[in-house]
C-alpha cells in the first residue's frame, strides 16, 4: 500500500499565532497494478488537511488539524462470483470521512523525534492513533485502530525534507 505525503508550510509560527501547513496524500494498492488477467481493480487512497502547531518549549511541539480521509474500490468481475444462490459480478465501495487529529512531537535528537497521536472520525466514530520514531530520513510507527478487537498496523516510511 504505497502512498506519497505532502506538507507545505502556510504560515510561520509567531509568539502569537500557531504555524499553520496544509496536507495531503496519495495511496494506491501497488499488488493490484500487478495483477495480469481479465479483471482490472482499481483503487485509490486520498487525504488533503490542515494542521495547526505551537511549541511548548524547545523540544516539544503541539500539534492538531481537521483532515477529509477517502477510500474508493472499484473492480469488475470478468465472470460472475457464484457461490450457491448468491451471484456477485462486481465490488464497488468509498469509505469518506473528515478526521480530528491531535498529538505531540518530541525531538529526542539533532535529526530524531518521537511523535504520539490520535484522532477521531465524526460518520464512521473512529478512532485512530499512531505511534512514530522519526530519523532524518527513516520514519518507523506503529497506527493502532482499537476499535472491537484491536488492529496493529506497523509501518515503514521515506520522507525528504525541501
């Protein structure tokens, strides 16, 4: 599940005001380009936000924004799913919602940090957390969904900073 981020910063952070950047993102299930025969899926992944963050001190930074999250399938069967009296020829789903996130940043090190969040999703009463360990290049988390039986979904990432 492939994703590219983007973050651009609005507005700088003054003692009065908070610094204010816009976000988004881009998904998309890389094993599905890859499948070879008939049936085609399609599916993508997408989320644009705005964050707003204030320092509390040197080393540690508050953060919290509203974010519009979307998935969307799509995939056409080249021939009927049958499975007794039920007959299934294709799979069409988008799961929208807007998210309110807050969390905490702490640089641990020169180029480190270590960030906690959590946020809340109003249609489908959501809650998200994710727990990361920043390097200057390397990001390392854990997205915690504990919602019923608890979801653990580790997770690797690249950034660059421009």
């Amino acid at each position: 599940w492939g994703n590219l981020s983007a973050k651009a910063k609005i507005l700088n952070e003054t003692a009065s005001w908070p610094q204010i950047d816009a976000v988004g993102m881009y998904g998309d299930l890389l094993a599905l380009r890859a499948v070879n025969n008939d049936v085609k899926p399609t599916f993508s992944d997408y989320s644009a936000g705005i964050v707003l963050s204030k320092s509390a001190n040197d080393k540690t930074r508050l953060f919290g924004g509203i974010k519009y999250s979307a998935i969307v399938m799509d995939v056409v069967f080249s021939s009927p799913v049958v499975s007794g009296a039920f007959e299934m020829s294709s799979l069409k789903f988008q799961v929208a919602d807007i998210f309110l996130c807050t969390g905490i940043r702490h640089q641990t090190g020169p180029e480190r940090s270590v960030v906690a969040q959590v946020g809340y999703g109003f249609k489908y009463r959501k809650i998200i957390s994710r727990v990361m360990i920043n390097h200057k290049h390397l990001e390392l988390g854990l997205d915690i969904y504990p919602e019923g039986m608890f979801v653990f979904h580790p997770f690797l990432a690249w950034h660059w900073i421009f």
